[in-house]
C-alpha cells in the first residue's frame, strides 16, 4: 500500500493468519475426557458420597437407638405392668381373703361351740363380720339335718336380718328377725318356704367330699343390681353334725376398684374366669344388663372390648405372661396371670397401649430425627460451600493456566512479529502487528490508523480481519468526519468503549467503519510519536483487550516507529492534500494520445451500439509467463510474439470476428456483438480457435518451445461498448468472458482448448468434444466442461 | 482451540515402528519438524513412503519411543481426540483414498465438514479456489472413477489443501503430473508454510523438488537403515 494514497484505495491480501485456527473445529484434542470425569467425582459425587454417607449413619445409629430404647421401653413396660399385676392379685387377694379365712375362722368356732350356742357363735360372728367388712354380703350355715341359718344386710345395706329355717305345724317357714347394727331386734316376720331344702343348695352340694373352701358361680340379683358369689366350707361340729358355712361377697366392689385403677395412662384391668366369663371390671353392671343378667352369657365381646378379646385370645395360644400385638395400627401390650388365693381359674387380664409408656421413647425418637435433620441441613450447607469452594479453586487454576497461556501466546507473538523482516521498514506492508494484534486480544478486526496532515485527516496503514483473514486499508478519513475520535486519540489516553453506536466520540466511526461488520465494541490505542500522538490502534470487539494491556502497548510502540519512519519517508508530501498543492494541477494536464491501444483487431466503430448481445462468443487464450535470460532470448521472444499477434489478426479477420482485445498474457477474441442474434458467432470463434491452435502449435515448437498457452471458450449474453473517448476502446463483460477465462485458466494441459456446456450444445453436431466431467462453481452452479478437439 | 504456539509441530522421538504392522524398519526415527518447515523426504519405495507418512499419522504401532504431532502423544490420545488431531493433516498419497460411494466433491468437503462447524458455502467456495488454483474449472462432481488421473491429482491436491492444515504429508504429487500442476503446488505449498504449517514432501528421486531448492529445511532419506538426514551443499 502506498503511504501517501488519499482517498480510499482499498486492497485486499489473502494472507493467512499464523495461528493454527481453530475456534471452527469441533473437537478439541487437547482436551481430554478423564479430565472431566475427574472433576465431576472429585467436585459432586465425593461430597455428595460423604453426605449421603453422613446421613446413612445418622439414620442407621437413630434406628439403632431407636430399637434399643423400644426395646427397653417394652420391657419396662412389661415390667410396669408385671408391677400392677402383683399389686392387683394383691387387691383381689385382700378382697377375698376375709370371705376364705372367716369361713375357716367362723367354722372353728362353730365346730367347738356347743350346740345350744352354735346359733349365738354364728349369730356374732355374721354380725360383726357385717359391719367391719362391707363386701360381705352375707353368711349361712346349713347341716345335714336340713337346719339352715342365715344373716344378711338390710336391703338398704345398713341394719341385719337373721332368718331361720323352721317348721311349725308342719309347715315349713322362714323365720325373719330384724336387728339393727347395735343388735337390737325392731321386728320379725314368718314367710312360707315351702319345698326349701339347704342341703339341695349349690354352696350346699359344692362342699361334699370336700374339706378346702368352695365357690359358687358368680350369680346376679338384678333387684339389687348385686354380683355376688358364695365360698362355702364343710366341717363337723364337736356335737358330732355336719356343718356347711358359706359366706356370700358381692364383687360389685371388686369391678368398682378395678373400674378406678389405671393401667398406664388409658389401660385398664378385667378379671375372667378359666371359661373366659367376665367377673369384674369395668362396666360390669352394663355388661349384666346386655347378658340379661345371666352371668353364663357374660363373655368377652370383641365389639365393645377389643383389647381385652385379642388379649384373652393370645393367651389361650401362648398362655400367661404379657403380649404384644397390633391392632387398628395401635399397638397394645396384655398381660395375663393367675389369680392366687381367690377361686380356681381366676385370670387377671391387663392392657394397655404401647405409646402409654413409650410415648417418651416417641418424643425421644422425633427429637433424634430433627436433631438428625438439623445435622443433614447443616451437612448439605457445608457440602454445598465444599462444592462452590472446589470449583472455584478450579475454576482460579483454570484461570492460572489460561493466563500462562496467554503469556506464552503473547510471548509468540511478540517472537512472530520480532522476526518479521524489515518490520521497521516503511515499504513494507506491517500486516504481522495487525495480526498478532487481533490474535492475542481476539478482536473481530485490528487495524493501525496514522495522523496525517498535523492531524487534519486519518489513514488506515492496515485493517486485519480476523475472520474472514483478509487484510485492508488505505482508507482516509477527516477530522470533520471524526472530530470526537480524533479528540480522543489526540488526548493520548486509551478509550474503551463497549458499545461504539451510543458513545459520542465513536458513533461516526461506527457508522462509517465498524458498521460493516457489525461489531460493537471498541478499543483505541492511541500511538505515541517522539513529537506528539502519531496514531492510533483500533480493536473491535476485542474481548481480551482488559488483559493483554501491555501487550497491546508493545505493539502500539512498535507501529509508532513505524508510523514515524511512513510519515518521514512521505516528507512534505502529506502536509497538505494534492489539490491544495502549487501547480499540482499541471500534472493533471492532458498528455499526447497514446501511439497504441490494446486492440489487435479493433472493433469497427460506430457501427455497432453499446447494450446486451444475446449470442456472443469469447475466446480466451492465456499464455504462461515466459522465462527469459538475456536480450537476445527478449528479442527473440517478441518476435514470436509478434509473429503469434500477427497470426492471430490474419486469422480474425479470415473468421470475420469482431474484436481481439491483448491484456497482458491474454488475449479475448470475441464475436457476435450485435442486438440481433448471431448464431454464426461460436462457429467462427470454434474455427478460429481451431486455426490459432495449430497455428501457435507450429510456431512454438519452431521455437523449441512447449505449448504454453490455453484457450478457454464460452457462448451466451453480454454486455459491452466503446469506452474511453476517441480512440474509443470496446470492451465485453458478463459472466460469459467470466467463464471463457474459467475454462482457460482450467485446463488439463497445454495447448487444449477447453468449452462450456453451452459451446459443446451449439457445436456438437460440428465438431468432435472430450467430456472432462461436471464441476460446481460458486455463483455459476454445476456444468459440464468439455475439451474440443477437432471439427468433424 | 490453538493447541501449541511453541516447539516442534512433529517430532518423532527415537520411534521404532513395528516391522509387523508397517515393512519399516525397526530402527529408531528421530526428526522435528518445526511450524513452516519443509522436509524433503527421498523414499525409493511408494509404499514405505506411505507407512511413514502413516507413521507421522500416528497409525503405526511402536514398539518403542514416540511420535508427537503438537505437541501431543498420537499413543496418548482417545480415538474422538485422534480423529479431531488427524483433522488437521493434510495428506496426499499413493494408496488409493477416494471413496467409491461418495463424488468427488464430497470426498474433497468432507473432511472440513466432518472436523468443523464451518458453513457449507464458505468451505464450497474454497475447495472452488482450490480447484481453481490447481487448474480445474471448478469443484468436481463425478465420482472419483469417472475422473481422468490428472484431474483426481489435482482433487487430491485441493483435498490435502482444504481448511489450515498443521502437517502436510505429500506423497510425491508432482511425479507423472502436468507441468502446469508445479506453480500451483508450490504456491500452495509456501502459502500454507507462511500460515506456520509445516510440510514433508515425499519423492522417489531428486529431480521433482530441485526447482524448489532454496525453500526446503532439509534434506532426509528414508532407506533400510532408518531415517538418515542428508547434508545438502
């Protein structure tokens, strides 16, 4: 590029980048997997591997204390209740106790008592036993002679009544006497007792052969709502009679003391005989009343006691001692044992809930779980800060090694552009700085600008683009265009602007130059002279610009030497623009009309209009370079190429073509330039092509020379005139002389001639053609491309 | 993704091939090729030419020693990274490799449409140039079968050319081929040297690279005793 162009005098290199590309490849080798995988155990499976650990243990060690505490929990229930069982047995002990040992007491008495006081020792004994024992209902006293005694409470349960079993006149009797509790009598009465026999009694018959205490069933008085059942004892008198005394208890009492003990917080306590029928508990006189006050019919009901029926049930399987089992999702704990000193089959039946006594181990257990869940919150807030603390540790190594490769990217720039021959050489293109510039900083398109005219105009020394690799410039710009970029620059400090459109001092730059492109951002470098700011280097979208500041810095000194050296070497040249300079304009004046054209066979003038020609025909004919070594090979040269013009003028002329036009080491023979369509054109192109080929075959090898030249042929529209002013120079565009040159540049060897599809359709019938194949263009699209050979 | 700025852009580090795999010798080779070298490599036989540019590739087995191409250990890498890395060789040879099932234009375009997310028309465009360059009036279309020998050369020099390769390895494309092939070639060759990549230039006999002296790095011969440099004047 030259250093005092002005203007805009673009142009374009395709030189490629030093870098080895690639942000367009897809995968990158360097990049391993296992690094990957690496990091993604060492970053989440290991901490999240710990945690779900940590929370593993919690949870193992709280079912483990969990089952534990349980586990003891039940048998302290079991003990608990095994406690409140004794306790019971104990109660019914006592409560029975005095009906058993008073009979044994009452019967000693009775046996040593001489028969006429038998009557006062029972009389006594019943009616202190009455008033000191309140679930003593009442005692007889019966001998096998059928004599029968007995004394009971009043109905209203204060006062006595003794009545005797008498006959008088025959007629058997009941002979009441009431007494209070002082032993006062207040009355008597005789009720008949027709049929009455003791001896046929049950507390009667129970004791024969027997000498321990006997019971009756339990039997109900539903006048007096009274449960009661009778322990009778069979002795003999020292008067030598058979006496049985029975002792009558109510076990009212008994389902009262059960009905208020509690078993645990919500547990209670039954008494069941060995045919499982109820004897006392709770609810008892309901239970008589639903039975009909038969106490046969008085058994375990699972609709109304549950518990108790699934308890009994459990231990008519696995007998006495305490069970566990679940029921309606509740667990209950029973415990079944035997009543002692009380009748024979006697069964008290406890239950209560577990939660009664493990509700604590419950609490015990939720407190451990949220205890455990405060423990896997905190784990996952500390496995999370491991995470995030490892992956920014990462990410800071990633971040070293990206920087250590950035250093040692800069370092191989700044050795690219320090072995750049004739770096500071004004003549030569600087195009390594802009490069190396857009390379490091990644920037869309670098470019070094110079101060000219003491600051009235800037030009661009050199644009790089990064992506499409091509590199520009030449382009001029004035201080009117960019006054705030100018003031910028001139002010030597460094201006970054992340979007260029809205910034005032750049929205002119960005409308004229970045907007191209489309790029947004913008960073100036101004460029430091000895006498002042130079220039300036210019990124666009240079993402990494933050950090390879002194990088850029480098270069910007290093484009300020060469910028000096430029604005040296331009001199005064560039202090003022051309048309401003004295007698400029005398250079400018009108030479003499040149002696030559670049027509060999000149167009006939005036004879034919400029426009659009359907059917032209182009032959284009390139020749290679030639070598030559000496003046006596020049001239030898030219003479064959004047020999070779002169064939090919004769041989135009002969073919009636319209133009040839020489442009360096080609040459365009054209035909049928005219608006009306010349389908004779390509017939006398081909011919003509045929004749110079052997015509130039001949004079080359006269020569000692190989064929160096190729013909391309193409057939269609164009477009064309007489340019320029007298002489007038024709001249021929579109894509039909495109494709002549096309075919000539792609020819197999020397000397073909190479033809379009289009050719090979008109002439087919005339000439023979070797198919070459198909070929795709851009612009042009798929065609076959031929090589004629000779006509036929 | 520049993988390597510094250093040897091949370097085969006292590699023994296997004898098996390769007909190579098993002698140690030893060479570095640095970014915008051109190696000239004299090989009488067209097929153990072709091992070592295999060798250079990475597709011989060692027995011993290394080949590194940027740095990196051909016998260290995955088969997604081997691939990516063979992506950025260029490569001409005498062992037939056009696919039969595929025209010549996608044999040409499918290695930069394997390795690269460039857009189909950039690469189209340039396998035009290329072509262009190489004396082809455009892209070819035809499978490889239907083309002529001097034209499958000259596609298989805008093969070897397509993209930015790192390594060219060249199997003596300018044996038996028009002379017009020359200019293009060299051109081509010293364009993609100017970028930094580096070149080894596989010929049976010294007349084909003569022209071309002054911008060879070295001279080597790859003969029954191993790879041995040649002092050239």
């Amino acid at each position: 590029m030259s250093a005092c162009s002005v203007g805009v005098g673009i142009y374009e290199q395709s030189f490629r980048g030093k870098r080895g590309v690639s942000s367009e490849e897809i995968v990158d080798p360097t990049v391993q997997n296992d690094a990957s995988v690496r990091r993604v155990l060492l970053h989440l499976v290991l901490p999240f591997g710990a945690l779900i650990l940590v929370v593993g243990s919690i949870a193992a060690i709280g079912l483990h204390s969990y089952r534990s505490t349980r586990a003891g929990v039940v048998a302290l229930t079991h003990e608990l209740l095994g406690a409140v069982q004794r306790n019971i047995s104990q109660e019914v002990s006592d409560y029975i106790m005095p009906a058993v040992a008073g009979n044994t007491i009452a019967s000693g008495m009775i046996a040593h008592a001489p028969t006429q006081v038998v009557d006062r020792v029972f009389n006594s004994y019943g009616a202190a036993m009455l008033q000191s024992v309140p679930q003593l209902q009442s005692f007889y006293l019966g001998d096998e002679e059928g004599h029968f005694r007995l004394i009971t409470r009043g109905p209203d349960g204060t006062n006595q009544e003794r009545t005797t079993f008498e006959v008088h006149d025959g007629k058997q009797v009941y002979h009441r006497e009431f007494f209070t509790d002082d032993g006062v009598k207040t009355g008597e009465e005789y009720t008949d007792a027709t049929g009455y026999d003791p001896r046929k009694r049950p507390w009667y018959t129970d004791t024969e052969d027997q000498t321990d205490t006997q019971w009756t069933q339990p039997y109900l008085f539903p006048a007096s709502r009274q449960f009661v059942m009778t322990s009778s004892l069979r002795f003999q008198g020292a008067n030598g009679h058979t006496y049985v005394f029975a002792t009558n208890i109510s076990l009212n009492e008994l389902s009262t003391f059960l009905d208020h003990l509690k078993v645990g917080k919500t547990g209670n306590a039954i008494i069941l005989d060995s045919k499982g029928r109820v004897i006392a508990g709770r609810n008892i006189m309901q239970q008589a009343e639903a039975a009909g006050w038969d106490s046969e019919k008085m058994v375990l009901d699972p609709k109304t006691h549950p518990v108790f029926a699934r308890g009994y049930d459990h231990y008519r399987v696995r007998g006495f001692g305490p069970h566990s089992f679940e029921l309606n999702n509740k667990r209950y704990v029973t415990i079944a044992s035997p009543l002692k000193n009380s009748a024979k089959g006697w069964i008290l039946l406890l239950s209560a809930p577990e939660n009664d006594f493990a509700s604590f181990a419950r609490q015990s257990s939720q407190q451990s779980l949220q205890f455990a869940g405060i423990i896997i919150v905190f784990s996952l807030v500390l496995a999370g800060f491991l995470v995030r603390q490892v992956r920014r540790s990462e990410r800071m190594a990633r971040k070293l090694t990206q920087q250590g490769m950035q250093i040692a990217h800069e370092s191989a720039a700044v050795q690219q552009v320090a072995s750049t021959p004739s770096l500071f050489d004004p003549t030569a293109e600087p195009l390594v700085l802009t490069e190396q510039l857009a390379h490091v900083t990644n920037a869309r398109r670098a470019s070094i600008w110079r101060l000219l005219y003491d600051g009235a105009a800037i030009i661009c020394e050199d644009s790089y683009d990064q992506k499409e690799d091509t590199h520009s410039g030449g382009f001029e710009m004035s201080r009117t265009e960019l006054g705030g970029l100018f003031s910028s620059i001139e002010s030597g400090d460094v201006l970054n602007v992340p979007n260029a459109a809205t910034d005032e001092r750049t929205t002119q730059f960005e409308r004229l130059v970045m907007r191209e492109l489309g790029t947004h951002m913008l960073a100036v470098y101004p460029i430091q002279g000895p006498k002042g700011i130079v220039g300036a280097v210019v990124l666009e979208d240079a993402a990494m610009v933050p950090h390879v500041v002194y990088f850029v810095s480098l270069m910007a000194s290093i484009a300020g030497i060469r910028l000096v050296e430029t604005g040296q070497d331009a001199g005064g040249a560039l202090t003022l623009p051309a048309d401003e300079v004295p007698g400029a304009m005398a250079i400018a004046a009108p030479r003499a009309e040149p002696s030559f054209d670049n027509m060999l066979v000149r167009a006939p003038g005036g004879a034919v209009s400029s426009g659009i020609y359907p059917s032209v025909a182009v032959l284009v004919i390139t020749f290679s370079d030639p070598v030559v070594d000496g003046e006596t090979q020049t001239h030898a040269l030219l003479d064959l190429i004047n020999q070779l013009a002169t064939d090919v003028q004769r041989i135009s002329r002969e073919r009636g073509l319209f133009a040839v036009e020489v442009a360096g080491h080609r040459m365009i023979c054209m035909a049928g330039c005219t608006q009306e369509e010349d389908p004779t054109a390509i017939i006398r192109v081909a011919d003509a092509a045929l004749t110079m080929r052997e015509t130039f075959m001949a004079a080359l090898a006269a020569a000692d020379l190989e064929p160096v030249f190729a013909m391309g042929l193409d057939y269609g529209a164009a477009f064309g005139g007489a340019v320029g002013e007298e002489p007038k120079v024709f001249n021929l565009w579109g894509q039909t002389v495109s494709l002549a040159e096309l075919m000539a540049q792609g020819v197999t060897e020397g000397g073909t001639i190479q033809v379009t599809d289009r050719v090979y359709q008109a002439l087919r019938d005339r000439y023979l053609f070797r198919s070459r194949g198909t070929f795709y263009a851009p612009h042009l699209g798929l065609g076959r491309a031929y090589v004629l050979a000779a006509r036929r | 993704m520049e993988t390597r700025t510094v250093g040897p852009l091949l370097e085969l580090n006292k590699a023994v091939p296997s004898f098996e795999e390769s007909g190579l010798p098993p002698l140690p080779f030893s060479m570095k090729l640095m970014p915008g070298d051109c190696v000239v490599v004299e090989a009488r036989s067209a097929s153990r030419a072709t091992m070592f540019a295999d060798l250079c590739c990475g597709l011989v087995p060692l027995e011993e020693g290394a080949v590194k191409f940027m740095g990196l250990d051909w016998a260290e890498l995955h088969d997604r990274e081997l691939n990516a890395l063979r992506g950025r060789i260029g490569r001409m040879t005498r062992r037939p490799s056009w696919p039969e099932f595929l025209n010549t234009h996608l044999a040409i375009t499918l290695q930069q449409l394997h390795h690269t997310n460039r857009p189909l028309d950039e690469v189209v465009a340039e396998a035009a140039r290329l072509g262009e360059l190489f004396g082809l009036p455009g892209l070819p279309v035809l499978p490889p079968s239907r083309l002529s020998d001097v034209d499958l050369l000259r596609a298989g020099c805008v093969r070897a050319f397509m993209g930015r390769p790192r390594l060219l390895l060249l199997e003596d494309p300018l044996e038996a081929s028009p002379v017009d092939l020359l200019n293009p070639f060299l051109s081509a060759i010293t364009e993609a040297r100017d970028r930094g990549a580096g070149v080894i230039w596989l010929v049976r006999g010294n007349a084909v690279w003569q022209g071309y002296r002054q911008g060879i790095t070295s001279l080597w011969r790859l003969a029954d005793d191993g790879l041995v440099e040649v002092r050239t004047a």
